[in-house]
C-alpha cells in the first residue's frame, strides 16, 4: 500500500559535483530554507541513490546490479525512513543529522530486502508488487533470493556508520531477527497457532519501531521514547493492510489482493471479520496518535502522521 504522493525535489547539486550515485549525502546542497516533507522523499532517495550506487560496481554481475535497483526504484510509500527522519528532526531541531540519513536509508533496504523475499513462490507467490512484476517474475528465482541477500547486508553495512554504529546495528537486528524481528514473523506462517498481535508485531511493527529509534539514536538521543509510538504507527499500518487484502483493488495498491484468504494466512479480517477489523483499526490509529502526542512530535511529524492516519483510515 504506497501513501506517498510524488513531490517535486527541493534539493540540488551544484553543477561541479558528480551525479547522484557518485556523491555522499552529506555534499548535498540544501536549498530549501526550511524542512518540508517533499524535500524529506528527496533526502531518502538520494541516499537509496547514493546506498545502490555503493553496493554495485564493475564486478558486480549485471543482472544482479540491476535487480537491485529494480526491487528499491520506483519506491512504495518510504513510510519507514521518513518516520526515521521526522523523529531525527525533532530531536535535532532541523535538519536530520548524515547518520539519521543512511540509519533511513538502511531501514527502507531491509523493508525492500523483506518484500523481494515475502514475493517469492515459497512464501506469497506474488506476482506483482508496487504496481510491476515482482522481482522474481523480471529476474527469476535464485536472482531474487540474492537481491534480498544483498540489501539485507547493504542495510547492515549503512547502519555501522558514525559515532551510533553500535547501537543503530543493534537496533536494526533486533528488527530482523528470528527473536521478535521480521524473520519471526515470516516464520510465524508456517506454525498452526499464531497470536496475532505477535505476528503483526513481529512482521510489521518491528520495523517501524526501529524506525523511530533509530531517527532518535542517530540524533544522540533516548530512543525509547520513540519506540511505543513506532510501534503503534506499525500495528495500525499492518491492520490495514490485512483489510486492502480483503477489500482493496489490486490496481490501486500494485499487489495482489485476497492473499491472506487463499493462503489461510492469519489476518485480522479473518479473525474478527470486516467490520470488527475496522474497529481495530480505528484504535491503532488512535493509539498511534495518543503516542506521537505523549512523545511531544514537532510540527512536520504531527503534520505527517496526520497525513498517514487519514490515508490509513480513508483507503478501507
Ligand atoms: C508492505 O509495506 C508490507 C507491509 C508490511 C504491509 P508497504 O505498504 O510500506 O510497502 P511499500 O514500500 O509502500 O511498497
Ligand atoms: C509483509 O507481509 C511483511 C513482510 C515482512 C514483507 P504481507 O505479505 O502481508 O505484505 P504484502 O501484502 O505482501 O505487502
Ligand atoms: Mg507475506
Ligand atoms: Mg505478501
């Protein structure tokens, strides 16, 4: 489900500087006078740019070079590096710092890396994702294995950078892993009893929980001020996902939909039926909210959140 409307650049180079791929992200020029959310899409994927760009080079099999880029361009919605990023800004009181800028970059690859995984025949068979053929349908089967192989790595490798190495490293395996991380949740499907509120947690909310700590850790900050929050923001996102699954149009969302019916998979549809899911969702948003106002967000976060919680609840 992409939220993210296309927003024009508001970030330049001057003419000497090399192309995008070629530059760090901390030689770009901020023109803007003030943050604004456009240009917050344009730092991440500037930095998406400038993390490909890193992670392939002459040696690197072509075809996998170009998966590669094919599983992180066009973007979906990026929800998860700009909630990084909007955290980072409040805590630093304007810009985000360089290192909130690749902690961002490293959570949409590992987000990217899960969705090339989760498209495979042996996990969700999909055919089709942000709205073209998934990786394994364009590059084949052992092509995408890899590519998600790779970004998972590539997200490490951006995380372990600056003085918050430790600690954002930590955070993002923490998301990942087989102990609650998406690795879990992936792997809850194949057991015959699941807590639901685990597997949501586990596949969606993790991410979106080291999200906002990740924004606040690169910043020098406490990040667990920001994690109820992420986490709540993530649970909401993943209930109404379930009810696309159900009731959303293929065409709009640019991926399959029914998929959790025809692969019996644990959703909160199928637990509590349409209307009861809609009350579900209805609280996650409202937690959401209740969460950024106790974390005491700045004004573009609000604005943002205000913006996601609307498409949340406007799309079902
Ligand atoms: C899809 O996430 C997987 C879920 C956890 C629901 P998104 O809907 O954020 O995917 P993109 O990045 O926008 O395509
Ligand atoms: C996605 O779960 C969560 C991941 C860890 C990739 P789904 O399988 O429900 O997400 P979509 O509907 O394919 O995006
Ligand atoms: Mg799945
Ligand atoms: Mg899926």
């Amino acid at each position: 489900m992409s939220l993210a409307s296309p927003q024009p650049a508001v970030l330049a180079c001057t003419k000497s500087e090399a192309p995008t791929s070629q530059r760090s992200i901390s030689s770009t020029r901020l023109q803007a006078p003030k943050p604004t959310l456009a240009a917050i899409e344009s730092l991440i994927d500037e930095a998406l740019e400038a993390s490909i760009a890193s992670a392939t080079g002459p040696s690197t099999p072509p075809t996998l070079a170009k998966a590669l880029r094919y599983a992180v361009f066009p973007g979906g919605g990026r929800l998860r590096p700009q909630l990084c990023l909007l955290v980072a800004m409040v805590e630093s009181g304007g810009w985000p710092p360089p290192d909130a800028i690749h902690a961002a970059a490293a959570i949409e690859l590992l987000h990217c890396a899960s969705l090339v995984h989760d498209d495979l025949p042996c996990f969700d068979d999909a055919d089709a994702r942000r709205g073209r053929p998934s990786v394994h349908r364009v590059f084949g089967e052992p092509i995408a294995v890899l590519v998600g192989d790779a970004l998972i790595v590539h997200a490490f490798h951006q995380a372990a950078r600056g003085p918050h190495a430790g600690a954002l490293v930590k955070t993002l395996s923490d998301a990942a892993g087989s102990l609650r991380g998406l690795v879990a949740g992936q792997a809850w499907e194949t057991e015959a009893f699941v807590s639901l509120e685990e597997y949501h947690r586990a596949k969606t909310a993790s991410l979106f929980e080291a999200a906002a700590a990740m924004g606040a850790i690169a910043s020098g900050s406490d990040a667990d001020r920001w994690r109820e929050l992420g986490e709540a923001l993530g649970r909401a996102y993943q209930a109404a996902d379930d009810i696309a699954d159900a009731i959303g149009n293929a065409a709009v969302i640019g991926k399959p939909i029914g998929q959790d019916d025809a692969k019996a998979r644990p959703s909160l549809v199928r637990s509590l039926g349409l209307e009861g899911a809609r009350r579900h969702l209805a609280t996650l948003v409202e937690d959401a909210s209740a969460s950024a106002m106790r974390g005491g967000g700045g004004q573009l976060l609000d604005q943002w959140l205000e913006r996601v919680a609307a498409r949340l609840t406007e799309l079902q």
